[in-house]
C-alpha cells in the first residue's frame, strides 16, 4: 500500500495508476475453469441450442438457463498471437457448455484465486436466457463488457441468471485480449491488417457481437435489439465501439457504467506506437523484421513481465478501427448513434484513493491541493474543506470523484444529450458493501468505484451480502436496466420515472435530472452537476486519463 506523498497526483497519474490497481477484489475469487471439449450428445434434459458452429449442451441453474465457455473465435495463441480474431471452430456432435472459460492473461495479475486459471485461449463468452426462453422469442439482448483497466479481469465473474430471469432478458458476458496482448500498436503488427490496428481487444469486442448477432436468435434473444454494456474499461469499451466505423449496426443501445468518453481518453497512434516500442524492447525484441515473430515466441509471462511499467491505455485511435478518439467523434456527431443510458457512483474515488493515499492528514492535503491546483487551489480547500467530510482521506475522494468521474459523467452525457435519448443515473447507497480484499480498516469506501455491480449481476465479490433493502434495489436497477434495453427508455411500471437529459443542462448550476438510485428513496435529482461543483471543475484543466 503506497503511503501519502508530498503531492496530490493529477487525475491521470491517481486514476491512471489506481485502475491499474482497481478491481484487485472484483478479479478475486474467479473459479478455475476450463472450456469444454465437444462431446457426444445424451439422454439429458438440459437445455441444448444450436448455433453456426454446431450443437451446445447448457444448464439449468438457479432458475435461469446458461450456456459458457462458448467460443465466438479462434484460439490466439502461436501464429494467431497478436492478429485479428479469426472465426470459431465448428464441431461435430454436442459441446458441453457448462463450465466457464479461464481468464485470459492477465497483466495486472493479482487478485485471481488460481493464478493458474488463465489462458491465451480465452475467447469465449457465456449466455444466460429465462428458465422459458425459446428460439423465435426475440428477447432483447445485453451483452456485457468487464472493467479492470485493460489489462485484467473476466466476464466470468459477473453471473447474468437473474438478471435474464427476473427481466426475461438475455444476458452475455464475454472476455477479451488484455494488456499488450490486447493493445499494441507496432507498425509491424499493424501492417497484418487492413485496418493498420493493433487494438485487438477492440476487435475481440467486435467479434463477440457479430457472434451475437449470427446466432443469439437460437438462444432466443433479438439479434435487432442488442445492447452494449461495460463497467470502467468495459465503459471505455463501449465508447469506442460507439466511434468504431465497423461496429455499425452491431448493437442497438448502449449503457456506460463510471467510464465517461470525456474521461477514458485514448491515445493517438503515435503515442500508442511510442510505447508499444518502449514494450518490444523491454520483451527483447528491438530487430523491426523480426519483432512480430520475437513477440509472438515469447512467453507470456515475459511479455506480462516487459508490461510490468508499461500499463496499456487501451485502444489507440488514428488507425483504421478507431480513426477518431470517441469524445471527439460524439461531440462532431460522427458517431453509431444509438440511446444511451450513463451513470456513476456517488463517491467513485474513495476506491483509488483507500488504494493510493489512505492515511493523508490534514496538513498534507491542504498542502497537496496548493501544489497540485495552483492559483485555484485555494477556492479547491474552499470547496472541500477537511472539516466539511469528516477527514482528509473523504475530503480528497470528493475531489477527485467530482473533478473526474462525476462531472465528466454529465459532460459526456450532455453530449449525447444533444443527439440522442440520454438517462443518466447516480448510485448512491452509503451502505454499499466494499469489494472484498480492498477495504481499507477506518475507512468508509461505500459508494465507491464498482459498487453497483453486485446490484445488477450475480457478482459475489461484495465484502458481505447485499441486505434485502439492497436486494430490493439491485431489483429495481435490473428492470430499468432491461427496459431501457427493450424500448431504448428504462421505463418500468410501479417504478420511479426516469425522465431523459436534455442538453444545455449539467455543465454549471443546470437542472439536467438524474435518477438518484438509492435503496430508500429512488428519486429524481436536478441537483447533480451543483452538488459535484461541475460549474467550477469546467474551469479548470482538463485531466482526462
């Protein structure tokens, strides 16, 4: 645990560096798993579906059926290591799809209970339908990308059966290439694709939902009605799959969780390319002929090592996948223009900053606003004074919160305000559980970046079980959460209406309303962008990651 320092880092250097960190707890616990052979079919009566690559055995559990460890590409390993995902395999007789993939590997690698189960073979993804579901029902669809900065995490830890139940839904969470696996941006590997890109998790993500569309009508899901969804990075996902041209048509909504596009920048090729080189050479591989084959002969805990200060920063725009960074591309309305539905948790950097800078005091903080904000930095202590929060460690999480995720949530937002059906949300439960493994002792870490996810997914990586008030919620979140994937609105019968953004509002003392989800009274605000002081935090530099 990194002690205080003398300074307050940027917005990019804490964030930066906690996401590399965060989500240590959300990654733990992940059972061993491996994908299934095919095999021969059997007297069963467990669900079976048949898709383009052939016959798949699920399961029935907790009143929900599931299909996992389906693959939806290649294996990328050996020769197919750092290319473009190629299609799945077919098989002949019935494939048991009832144990989940491994991880795939990971380069931030703490936190997984079996450091063992994870693969470079990890392109795969898992279904959960209603108990009735039948093909021809045309459910809608939400397919679920992971957080954990790019270069950790799993779909496998966020279970969508009762989800899928509850909301008669279709759930899929898939995996995708990380770190350098997943980003790399050399020339060398660039020139092995047309689109000149090395963001192959971006092209993993892609895959996976054509995948989706060919063939989630047999699970009985609507091919017509598929929503993209992701927490975090998976958040950063889904804004370049927003911006990506050849995403196009691929999904029909989208819901950004605690990653706004203003905020999850991402490099431009030249930058990206810089420190792909700065990567080969740590991996030993500085011959420019020879560095695709140097690469893909590696090991993949020496290219997990060659990472080690090297963390990804995600897809690079410029090339031909991602040619404009998704902010931008949404601002200049160029973009696969589609509902969205975003939000963020109340005090998202009480998680980075337990991790970063727990024990700060007073003279400290005071002392780190001064270095870090300069002329604004006393109108900053004004603002968040450590008597106002109880200590340094809320007061500086408070800063960071709105400085970052908060207003630039209502900045994105008011962007696609302007251009589309907007709902934006808060999470704000102040007895939230932590992730288990992070919570610091003293510290009061609810409402923190990721705790909403054991609210909408069976997602037991909650430090204690959700109460039944909570429960109670997660249920109501679930439903917003599939109506606005069914009809593009999260209206639900006997809720609290959501009414959409309009644009002009969140960026000073604007009214824009937000859906406050509280287990006690889930309510609408006009308050949002002046309780996060957005008005002032507009002036000041931007800090995006």
């Amino acid at each position: 645990m990194k002690r205080p320092g003398n300074r307050l880092p940027s917005a990019r250097s804490l964030l930066g560096s906690a996401l590399a960190l965060a989500l240590v707890a959300l990654l733990a616990c992940a059972p061993p798993a491996t994908a299934s052979p095919p095999s021969p079919s059997g007297g069963s009566a467990d669900p079976r579906v048949t898709v383009t690559q052939g016959a798949l055995r699920g399961r029935s559990h907790d009143g929900a059926q599931e299909f996992l460890g389906v693959p939806f590409a290649a294996p990328p390993v050996g020769a197919a290591r750092l290319r473009a995902p190629a299609p799945p395999p077919r098989w002949t007789g019935v494939r048991e799809a009832t144990r989940q993939s491994p991880a795939c590997l990971q380069f931030s690698p703490f936190g997984l209970s079996d450091p063992a189960a994870v693969s470079e073979d990890c392109l795969y993804l898992d279904v959960y339908r209603p108990r009735t579901a039948r093909p021809g029902a045309r459910l809608p669809v939400i397919v679920w990308m992971h957080g954990g900065a790019y270069s950790q995490g799993t779909g496998t830890q966020f279970g969508g059966r009762t989800m899928a139940d509850l909301t008669q839904s279709v759930v899929v969470g898939i995996n995708y290439r990380l770190g350098q696996l997943g980003y790399l941006a050399l020339p060398e590997l660039g020139r092995e694709d047309a689109l000149r890109s090395g963001s192959f998790g971006l092209m993993d993500q892609l895959a996976a939902l054509r995948w989706t569309r060919e063939n989630i009508g047999a699970f009985g899901g609507d091919p017509g009605s598929v929503t993209i969804s992701g927490q975090s990075a998976g958040s950063g996902s889904v804004c370049a799959l927003l911006a990506a041209p050849r995403a196009a048509g691929l999904f029909h909504r989208a819901v950004l969780q605690s990653g706004p596009c203003t905020l999850l920048a991402t490099p431009d090729v030249s930058e990206a390319q810089a420190q792909a080189r700065s990567f080969a050479a740590r991996a030993g591989c500085t011959v420019a002929a020879e560095v695709a084959a140097c690469l893909r002969a590696a090991s993949g805990a020496a290219l997990v090592e060659a990472a080690r200060t090297l963390p990804t920063r995600g897809p690079a725009s410029g090339d031909g996948l991602l040619p404009v960074a998704p902010a931008r591309a949404i601002a200049s309305g160029a973009w696969n223009k589609v509902p969205v539905l975003i939000g963020s948790t109340r005090s998202e950097a009480r998680f980075f900053v337990a991790l970063t800078q727990p024990y700060l005091t007073a003279e400290q903080y005071t002392a780190q606003i001064l270095a870090a904000h300069g002329a604004a930095g006393p109108e900053v202590l004004a603002r968040y004074p450590v008597a106002k929060y109880g200590s340094p460690y809320l007061a500086l999480s408070a800063v960071m919160t709105d400085s970052t995720f908060a207003c630039h949530t209502a900045w994105t937002a008011q962007s696609f305000a302007s251009q589309v059906p907007t709902y934006v949300y808060e999470f704000d439960d102040p007895r939230s559980p932590t992730l288990a493994g992070a919570q610091v002792p003293g510290l009061d870490e609810s409402n923190a970046h990721s705790a909403e996810l054991a609210y909408l997914y069976d997602f037991t990586m909650g430090e204690r079980p959700l109460a039944p008030e909570q429960v109670a919620l997660g249920n109501r979140m679930k439903r917003y959460w599939a109506a606005f994937a069914r009809f593009g609105a999260p209206v639900v019968a006997g809720q609290t209406p959501w009414p959409p953004t309009s644009a002009g509002g969140g960026t000073g003392a604007g009214t824009a309303p937000v859906l406050v989800l509280d287990p006690a009274a889930t309510r609408t605000s006009t308050s949002f962008a002046a309780e996060h002081s957005c008005a002032f935090w507009r002036t000041q530099p931007p800090r995006p990651l």
